[in-house]
C-alpha cells in the first residue's frame, strides 16, 4: 500500500461538541458500518463513557474513502478522549496523526478545552482544519465562531468547514479535505521497528493490546518485539485495524495505524507513550515525549461494610488490567481498616474507577476525600511526597515547607460572568496572569491556581456561576511553596484519619466550621449523641453535636407478622452496608466527600 | 400444645391506604364459603394437639361478616375442637359495620373481646388517614359494643399522621379515655413500601412528622395513659389491670400458635409456617386436602434465640437476663431491671430496631 494514498488525523473539541457524532458519520459516510449497524456513538464502547456521553478509552478506526479525484484513501480516524483529565493521552494521539479536524459548536463557540487542544495539535506540527458544528441548530451563529477561529487561533476563516454531524451536512466536504489538506505520513518500511503506543486495552481472547502508529519498519505475527520503556519482549500474535471491527492483517508497515496483539497479560506492560521496536533489530532512538502516567489525585479506597479487603484487592488488580493510568498500594488507615491508596489522573478518572468497580467488579466500596501529591521539604533536606495527608510528620519542628502542586487554568467565558469568575478564582488563591477578549462577548483569562482548589468544587462553582456557559482547561505547572495547614477532624474526640485534610491556613476557620455542619447533614442519627469536631493539631476550632435517634420502631407485631417484620429489619440493615463502623459512629460514604463540598 | 388460634378474615370494604395486611375487596367466595374452608383447614391438624385459651378474628375486617355467621361458626368449631378452655375470643370490628342489635348478637356466639378500629378521634385524623368513618359513628360503635354487654373493649389509634401536633394527640387520647374501653393499642403509622402512604412517602408526597416530635408524641401518650391507669405493656399496647391481651401475649412470648386463613401464620414446634397469599390457591389447597402452607422458618439455635428476642422484648415484661449477657453496656440505658429480667424501657422502645439490629450483631457473629 502506497503511503500516498493514507491519512491519518484525530478529531478535536471540546465535551459535547459531537464529536463521536461527527465520527459516526464518517463512517457511515465511507460505508465502514451501516447506518443499521451504528450504534449511536460508534467509538465509545464502555457502557459508562456512553451514559456520560464521554470518550474516555481512545480508538482506531480504519475507512476507506473513495475521493472525488477517483482514488481510493484509506483514513485512520484516531480518537481522542474529551476531558483534562486525559491531557497526555490527548498529546500521544495527536503524536499519531498529520491532521486533526478541529470541531466547534456553533452555538457555544470556542470553549477552553477547544483552545487547548489546538496547542496540543500546533506542537505536533498538525495540519489543523477547522469545522463548525450543529449548524442546523437555531441559536448557531457560525460567522461569530468563524471570527473566533480567526481571531483566537489565527487559522484563515475560509478554511472553515461548516456542517452538522447529526443532519449529515458537510460530512464529504470534511473527508475530502482530510485528502487534500492533510499530507500523507512519512516512514521508512526499511528501517527498523518503531511504533507509538497511543492507547491499550485488555481483551478477554488477545491479552492486553496496544494500539500503535507505524513510524518505520513493520510488525507481523511471529515478530518478536521489544518495549523501550521497560525492556520487556513479547511475540506478536496478531495485528490488525479496527474497521471498525477488530480485523486481522498480515502486517503493520510505516505509516499505518492498527492493533498489535502479544499475549501480554498486563496492559502495565504497554504503557501510552511507549514505542514497540523489533528486538532483532531495535530502532536507536523511541519516538520521543514518553512520560509514565504519573497520578495527581490519590483517595483512600476501602471496602464497605460487607465486602473484604481481598474482595477489593482483586477487584482492583481485575480493573487495573484494563487501566494503565491507576496506580494502587495498600494502606491501612485506623478509621477504615485495611484499604488502598488508589492515585488518580484526575477527578473524572477517580469516578469511573469508583463506578466501574462498584458496578463491573462488584465491591461495594467507601472512597475517601481526594487529595493532591503534597511536597514537604524537612529541614534535614530531605523531600518527602505526601499521597495522604496523614503521612504529614506530627511534628511540625521537623517541616521547612509544605509545597502544593499548581495549575495553569485557562477559562473562557461569556464577559457578562467575568466579575463571578474572577471572584471565584481570587477565593480559590488564583494569581491572574492574562485577561484578553477572545470577541465582544468572551474574555479569556488565565490563573496560577493550587490543584487542590481545582479539584475541590471548581467545577461546580464555575458552572454555576455562568449558567453554565464557562469553560475551563488546566495543565501542571509545578510546585510550590505555601502556608498549609493539617485540618484533623474528631468524632467523639477520637481523630478520623480518612477526615483529615490539608488546606491553607487562612481558610482553615471557614473550612473547618463548614465542614462540621455539613458532617452534622450527613451523618445519620445514632443511638447516642455524636461529637463531630475539627481542629489543627490538636487545638479545636469548630464543634457540633448529633442528637442521638429517638425512633426506630416496630409499631405493629403480631403473629402473622414476625416472620416479615424481621425480614423489614434485616433491609433496613442492609441499608446501612454502605455505612462505616467507626468505633459506636456509623459513617456514611457521604461523609467522606464532604471535605469536597466546603471551601 | 397449641393455646391460641387466629383466624384471618380477609374480606374489606376498601383498602386502607396505610394497611398491608392481607385482603380483599372483591373476594371470590362469600363468607360463609370462606369460614367452612377455614374449619375444612383445621381438620387437617388433626394430629396437633389444640386446647385454645384464646380465640382471635383478625383482618381484613372480621365485622363485614354478620354476627348470625359467627354464632354457626362457633357451633361447628366446637364439634372439632374443645373451646371449654376458652376465656378471651377477640373480633377486629371497623366502626361502619355493627349496630347495636349486632353486638347483642355477638355477645351470644362466644366473642367475649372486640378491638375496635377507631383509628382517630379527630375528623381531620381520620382524613389524613384515608378512612371513611366519623369520629360520631366511632364513638357510638364503641359505645354500642359496651351497651351490648362488652366489657373487654380494645380500640385501636394511630399517631404520627400527615399534620398531627403532640397537643392534638393529647386531645385524642383525652378523648379516648373518655370511652368505656379497657385496652387501647396506639400505632406510630408507618409508610410500608407497599402500601399506598409508602409510594407516597417515598416520592415526598407524603409528609410526616419529624423524629423529635414523634418521639415528642409517644413519651407524651405513655404518660398520659399510665397516668390514667393503662400499663405499658408492650410497645404500641396499654391496658388496665387485668385486661392485657392474652392472644397478643402468645404472640410475644414463644407460645405455640396455629393460625387459620389466607396468609395466617402459625408458630409450632419451633417452626413458623405462612399460608399462601392467594385466595384462590388458598381454596384449591384446602378443598384438595392439602395444607395451603408456602412459607416456612425453621429456627434453631441463635436464630431461635433472636426470634425470640426480637418479639419477647416488646413486653414490659422483657427477658430473662441470662439471655442478655453479650449486651453492650452501653445499651444497658435502654433497658430496666426488674426481678431477674430486663425489659426495654420507654426510650428504648422507641427504639427497639435499632437495639435489636445491634443485639443481632452481638448474638449472630
């Protein structure tokens, strides 16, 4: 196959701008699956990316595109995951590709996630074609986000594409620019081995496999391959394309995108990032950027009442299998017993994992507030990362510095919101560093914000504050230095380790009054009064009282009823499975996260 | 040997909207159909040894079938088993349906005891409860049951409805003593799941009172009612001296019980058995000879002991201490000692789910 006649591009946008829709009609459009056959948003597989209406797992899919200029192309459509969480997976990707169509709404117009993205394509030297979507809907305005488009990412107005993925408009002028603008990709079939892993995934027949970019040489079954990373090696049983069905192929050659399956039984072993190069003869250099997934947020995760350390434990090492970015060591808290420390890309990444190991893997489990990665500086010089912030020393004479990790938070909003949010970001410890208008409407701001304030309740707050209309997008900056503080929270003087947090010393007052009377909503009733108090260090600063329960009762008992009755009781217990016993207090799951909801 | 009989009577006039007991508003066989199953059923007992002391009609509404009913029924009842040892017959009677004349009437078939579904002494009570009657027609039905010769009366109310203050409840219970009644059994209403109040309830349709001011409304109700000579003998049940309800106390102490009837349960060496449900399967069974029996508990060892836990600790009369060793001291406030026995006491009533849930643990682990 001559590499002419290969394209191989990823969509870009931001959450909700359609586009797994839009990629639905592309293959529709070149005939890969029948409209019968597609399913609504082709691409996401997971059941819960589908609920969400998210991407969070990235594929492949190969087309074949009869071209107005009679040839036939094929097109590797590389899908990428829509949410910051994600942010490097986006990068390998785009790593991937020579093009990327980038995909705006044309009623919301250019949102940060979109602005993101297009760096992320820019630095990988992406051909960058422009589309604007739902423009059948009635509030599109295309020419305020063609001026947009040119205004904010310099790309010509008349590049622009408009169209309507869910009404099929202007789905073959997208595919015949994808021939025309985007070049074909480079590679050496002589040269050795060297493939990009972009995404992985387990599967039950073929073991772990991993999607990959053929830069040089090619792969077949029987080669015997080699992961840069780690040095480990495998031998190739099967490599393929998604059309979109898993389809085998004699081989893999430079230029092309496809599946390359081993029999590895650990999806660890294929990290994102990585090249695969032939051990018989290996590739000098990787394709460069690898970064091991390196978590940001770690919560506590333990069983709940009713399910078993060792339960948890394989259902966790079950999940992991098919999850790269989560990293996992036991911990054992004096609250909740023996659990695990569970790292994290990001919020979004911890509630699937929550929600798929409740629902998929059958634990039921209690997470614990997230925390971000904390760097202390001891004064013996030495540097110690805190997952937990109960590894914090007790004593503070040890501590030169605390450091917490900073983002860099790009918001776009409409300017009738601009004094909310920068209120909001001043609150949250934000450092302005630009303010532009994007157009008469939308300003663009850009804060230094800690992550920890990110992941708090930012989210909500920023939606809410804009009726939903602002957007936002954060990448790491580093960390540094600030006046924290250690919150210990009591329940009936007893400190609740997997209550505890780290926060900034002049928002410890509010914090910890609010977090009391939220503790006081969520903790139900008890058969005896409950103390909930929070302090730093020992010294107490904010307290409430739980009156005990006063009725739970079986009003009517009689003969005919015993049998039933008991049964009524025993559901009531059940309910209470997803409590926590800690000591006489039963805590609920709720009470764990609220340490989220005050700031 | 089985001391107590029930007999469920599943007929109604309506569905209460808080009720789930058994019963049916349109039944496919009529009364007299009905309790010839119900005698057709003991027959197949025959191989138990039955001497009642207590007779219990329970429902459903027992009071839709006419007292001549009943007067036959006793008859062909006491050519099957010996009704000599006899000393409480109980009928549940709903205030729409028996005159005066009726009561006469039942004073003569062996119904020594009725328990009268008041419900409320307030209109807007008995509105917010879904029930037809008035408090005038109430009144008079109990007052026309002791006119009649009754002298062991029970009436039954409810507290904790949509609206109700702890002064009205006051009011009704004032009112109540007023009647010429020797029992009163007081339910906290509770939205079961399915029932109509429990659909309600779980869609916030239905609003009941908080947890304070029901608890607020029961210590305010034990006053009251012992204050007025009613002991406290079981969690919802008062009675004067002498007139507690022996068949209720079978019930709450382990005796044997057999009980007759769509969905009757019975207690019986050791084993609590349910008859189906199903009026009709119920009918096929005993016609067929076969006993209608679909349910079944076997309790043995701690389940024995926390069966019996979870009903002998509803009485004043409580438990032998022994039994209580694995309490949590912290409990101990919710109990009182008294003569080798501990018994819940007021708070500890009210909270009797929970102290079980706990006394469960401490027992089944």
């Amino acid at each position: 196959m001559s590499l002419e006649k290969v394209r191989n591009f990823s969509i870009i946008a931001h959450v909700d701008h359609g586009k797994s829709t839009l990629a639905d009609r592309l293959l529709e459009f070149t005939g890969a699956v029948s409209r019968r056959e597609l399913k609504e948003q082709m691409l996401d597989t997971l059941e819960i990316e589908r609920e969400r209406g998210i991407t969070i797992k990235l594929q492949a899919v190969r087309m074949f595109y009869k071209a107005k200029d009679e040839q036939t192309y094929t097109l590797h459509l590389i899908d990428t995951p829509g949410h910051v969480d994600f942010s490097y997976e986006v990068s390998r990707a785009l790593a991937a590709c020579e093009g990327a169509l980038l995909l705006v709404d044309a009623t919301q117009g250019i949102e940060a996630q979109t602005v993101a993205n297009f760096w992320k394509a820019v630095e990988q030297d992406l051909v960058i074609i422009p589309v604007i979507n739902k423009i059948d809907l009635p509030a599109a305005d295309p020419e305020r986000v063609k001026r947009q488009i040119e205004d904010i990412l310099g790309l010509p107005s008349d590049d622009v594409i408009l169209a309507s993925a869910k009404e099929g408009i202007g789905i073959e002028d997208i595919l015949e620019a994808i021939v025309r603008r985007i070049p074909p990709p480079k590679g050496d079939p002589g040269k050795p081995l060297k493939a990009l892993i972009f995404d992985s995934y387990y599967d039950a027949y073929r073991g772990a496999v991993a999607f990959v970019r053929v830069f040089d040489g090619e792969v077949k079954p029987g080669t015997k391959i080699r992961l840069f990373s780690t040095g480990k090696e495998f031998e190739v049983t099967e490599v393929g394309a998604q059309t979109p069905k898993m389809t085998r192929f004699e081989r893999l050659s430079a230029g092309d995108v496809g599946y390359i399956a081993a029999s590895i039984k650990d999806v660890r072993d294929i990290r994102v990032g990585d090249t695969i190069t032939d051990a018989r003869n290996p590739a000098p250099e990787p394709v460069p950027g690898f970064r091991p997934a390196k978590p940001m947020v770690y919560a506590g995760i333990y069983p709940s009442e009713g399910y078993t350390y060792e339960e948890l434990r394989d259902a966790l090492e079950k999940y992991a299998i098919n999850d790269a970015a989560i990293q996992f060591e036991p911990e054992t808290s004096p609250a909740l017993g023996l659990g695990f420390r569970v790292g994290f890309l990001g919020l979004l990444h911890m509630e699937i994992v929550q929600e798929r190991l409740e629902r998929e893997y059958g634990v039921s489990i209690i997470t614990t507030a997230p925390s971000v990665v904390y760097r202390v500086r001891l004064k013996n010089g030495e540097i110690k990362e805190i997952r937990n912030p109960t590894e914090l020393p007790e004593n503070w004479g040890f501590i030169e510095a605390i450091e917490e990790p900073f983002v860099l938070l790009t918001i776009i909003t409409p300017k009738d919101y601009v004094g909310n949010i920068m209120s909001l970001c001043q609150e949250k410890r934000g450092i302005q560093k630009k303010f532009v208008y994007l157009d008469p409407n939308t300003v663009l701001l850009e804060y230094e914000m800690p992550l920890s304030e990110v992941i708090m309740d930012f989210h909500d707050k920023v939606k809410g504050l804009s009726k939903g209309y602002a957007s936002y997008d954060y990448e790491f900056i580093g960390f540094r230095e600030e006046d924290l503080v250690k919150l210990n929270v009591f329940i009936n003087n007893e400190p609740v380790d997997a209550l505890s947090f780290i926060v900034h010393r002049d928002k410890a007052y509010r914090r910890a009054r609010q977090l009391v009377e939220k503790l006081k909503d969520v903790i139900p009733r008890q058969l005896f009064e409950v103390k909930v108090q929070a302090g730093i260090g020992s010294k107490i600063i904010a307290s409430e009282r739980i009156p005990p329960l006063r009725a739970n009762v079986t009003a009517k008992c009689y003969g005919g009823d015993i049998t039933r009755k008991k049964k009524l009781l025993e559901k009531q217990k059940e309910g209470k499975k997803r409590l926590k016993q800690f000591g006489k207090v039963e805590l609920p799951q709720e009470a764990f996260l609220t340490v989220l909801k005050v700031d | 040997m089985v001391k107590a009989l029930y007999l469920h009577i599943p007929f109604c006039s309506q569905k209460c909207p808080y009720c789930d007991f058994v019963s049916f508003v349109e039944a496919p066989l009529d009364h007299r159909a009905y309790l010839e199953l119900l005698l057709r059923e003991l027959e197949l007992y025959r191989d138990f040894e039955i001497l009642p002391e207590s007779l219990y009609f329970g429902g459903g509404t027992p009071s839709l079938i006419k007292p001549e009913l009943y007067a036959w029924f006793f008859k062909e009842l006491s050519k099957r088993i010996d009704l000599s040892h006899v000393e409480e017959a109980s009928l549940e009677i709903n205030p729409e349906d028996y005159s005066l004349e009726d009561f006469s009437k039942l004073r003569d078939t062996g119904i020594n005891r009725v328990s009268i579904g008041v419900q409320s002494l307030r209109e807007e009570g008995l509105r917010a409860l879904g029930r037809k009657h008035t408090v005038k027609r109430a009144v008079e039905t109990v007052e026309n049951a002791h006119r009649a010769g009754f002298e062991n009366i029970n009436i039954d109310l409810i507290f904790g409805y949509e609206g109700q203050t702890a002064e009205e409840l006051k009011e009704e219970l004032e009112r109540a003593l007023e009647l010429p009644i020797k029992h009163l059994s007081l339910y906290l209403l509770t939205p079961y799941e399915d029932t109509q109040f429990g659909h309600l309830y779980e869609r916030g349709l239905l609003k009941l009172p908080s947890e304070d001011s029901i608890a607020d409304m029961y210590e305010l109700a034990c006053e009251l009612l012992e204050g007025a000579g009613f002991y406290h003998y079981e969690v919802s049940n008062f009675a004067l001296e002498g007139f507690q309800c022996r068949h209720n106390l079978a019930y709450w102490s382990h005796e044997e019980f057999l009980g007759l009837g769509v969905s009757a349960w019975s207690f019986i060496n050791k084993v609590r058995f349910g008859n189906t449900r199903n009026i009709r399967l119920y009918a096929r069974k005993v016609l067929e000879g076969k006993k209608p029996v679909e349910y079944e508990e076997v309790l043995e060892g701690k389940e024995l002991l926390y069966d019996y836990l979870f009903t002998a600790l509803r009485t004043s009369r409580g438990v032998p201490k022994e039994l209580l060793r694995g309490l949590e001291p912290e409990l101990y406030e919710f109990f009182e000692e008294k003569g080798g026995r501990l018994a819940l006491n007021r708070r500890g009533m009210l909270l009797i789910n929970e102290v079980l849930l706990r006394l469960k643990k401490a027992i089944l682990l």
